[in-house]
C-alpha cells in the first residue's frame, strides 16, 4: 500500500479567515497554523479524525493559482516520499516532477499524474504531524466525493496500483412508475401499472485510505439532463445531475466534501439555527444505508459539504 492515511485535503474558500472560523464555531474542528513555503504567512489547518483540512485563497500558488473555491487536491501520508514515488512509478502511476516539492510546514511531497490518478490531484506527502482530533460534533472525513467519467479506471489507479483497499461497489438508481385508473359507474376502478423507468442514477465505488474513503461517482444513465434543485431536498436525480454539470465544467476530479457525524438531523438543526443554508434539512438515504444531508456552498465559502450518519459494516 503507498500511503497509510489521508495526511491533509487542501481547500480553496472564497474567505480563509472566515471558513478557518465557521469550522472551528459551527463544526467545533481544531485549529493549527502551518507555515506555507515561499512565504512568511500561514494557512490555517483544521483537525479532522485521522486527517485535516487545509485552507487556501484563490489564486494561491500552494494550489497552483487555482482560482474557483472547492477541493484542490489530496495529500496521502508517507514516510518516505522519495520512495513511495519510485512505487508509485514502478506500479504504473507516473509522478509529475523528478524531485519533491516542500509542502505544509517544510515537509516535503511528490504530485502524482493526475492522468494517472483520472484527475484526483494527489499528492505523496510527510505527514503534517497533527494531534490526532478527538471525535465531537464531526467525527471524522467520511469521504472525498469524486465526479468520475470511469469507476473502473479509478479503481485501477487507487486501488490496484496504489495499493488502497476497495471497500465496496454499487449502483445509486431513481426510478418513475405510471398507475394508470379505468373508473366506470359500472364496473368499478382498474388499476394499471407500468414498468419502472429509470430516471437518473449513478455508479458508485469506495476506495479506502486511512480512516476515510474515495466516492467515486460516474454517471448511470447520461441521457437524462437533471438538475439540482439547490433549496429543496436532494435526490439521486439531482445528484446525478450534479456530477454531470461538474464534469462538462471542470473534467473528471474531486467534487465534495462529507463529514461523519453521529446524530444528522440534530446536526442539520444546530447548523440551520446558526444561519447556514441547508439543501437537505433532515437526512435522507444514501449510499452504505446511511443517511446524508448537503450544505449549500454559499453558507460554506463556495464549498460543498454534506454530513453523513452510518454504521460502519
């Protein structure tokens, strides 16, 4: 396996200071400042289980100038990221620069291909050396979504190559079914039923690394143009949609953030009542039998965040 754990996912926000103080007030994360090379400022960095986030500006040359908020890129933990990367590229995954960067607080990492890492921009990292946060209001990073155009070659990359485990595959449908009614003075109500159509749907496949895992999401039905609705609770239509428009946006690459907490209407209530918007305000089902509820970006400095409540199998 290249990479124990998922040291740090870097984040862009349209405000640094103030997402740095929503996560640490409404989701209750821990704070550290890490030095960024090249410069005498920090970035904050929030604890979260295992792993962190990492804020950025856009436009910042730690995320190479990337200039729309989202998820810029992944860092896997590493002891040794000259030798990592030399495993990396024996099994096939090519490594974008002969030598290492220096990363968050003088640590030094590798950027992996992101052709060969189907647009996840992944970095082999040191580790941060954070103090492992203690579960509250968010337990941990549940997952990474990904907008994927091919499960199979994410699989490939991720797990096959990178040596991180498959945790489990499936497929997310929404169907439509017509009843139609023949009512005659006569003879009573007939009821008719046609076959389920499938409206909107989508492949899924979990891939491990540390204490969260990878959602990779490929469209199941591309024919169907559905839209999110982005005040009203979401659906597998809707989230279909969603990764189609990403994708023709911005290509195949990391979409969302999901963070596991225990109790998901009570922590879509206490955020609601601290004024975020929330697309979803009770949980819904998704997938591995848990429940989800998204958080519109515009509550979260262009971030989208959905919290996750499941038991793990």
């Amino acid at each position: 396996m290249i990479g124990e754990r998922l040291a740090y996912v870097a984040l862009v926000v349209s405000d640094v200071e103030g997402a740095a103080a929503l996560f640490q007030r409404d989701f209750g994360l821990r704070r550290t400042d890490c030095a960024v090379v090249g410069s005498a400022r920090r970035a904050p960095v929030l604890g979260v289980g295992g792993s962190a986030l990492a804020l950025f500006a856009p436009g910042d040359p730690f995320v190479g100038g990337h200039a729309k908020p989202g998820i810029h890129h992944l860092a896997l933990g590493v002891r040794d990221p000259e030798a990592a990367a030399h495993r990396a590229a024996a099994a096939g995954i090519a490594v974008a620069e002969a030598d290492p960067r220096e990363g968050l607080n003088g640590t030094r990492r590798f950027l992996l291909s992101p052709e060969a890492t189907v647009g996840v921009r992944t970095y082999l990292s040191e580790p941060l050396a954070l103090e492992v946060s203690r579960p509250g209001f968010v337990e941990r990073i549940d997952h990474l979504g990904v907008a994927s155009t091919d499960n199979a070659a994410a699989v490939r990359a991720f797990s096959t190559r990178l040596g991180l485990a498959l945790e489990s595959t499936q497929t997310d449908v929404e169907t439509r079914m017509a009843v139609e009614s023949f009512t005659s003075d006569k003879y009573g109500v007939a009821y008719h039923s046609r076959s389920p159509e499938v409206v909107g749907g989508l492949r899924v496949a979990f891939v491990t690394v540390g204490d969260a895992e990878l959602e990779f999401l490929e469209e199941f039905d591309p024919r169907i143009g559905a839209r999110a609705g982005g005040s009203v609770p979401g659906t597998t239509r809707q989230d279909q949609g969603a990764i189609a428009r990403f994708i023709a946006k911005r290509g195949a690459g990391l979409h969302h953030l999901a963070l596991k907490v225990p109790d998901i209407n009570g922590a879509l209530a206490a955020l609601g009542r601290a004024g975020h918007a929330l697309i979803d305000p009770v949980g819904r089902p998704g997938s591995r039998r848990a429940l989800i509820g998204f958080i519109h970006p515009r509550s979260l400095y262009g971030l989208l965040v959905h919290l996750v409540q499941r038991e793990v199998a």
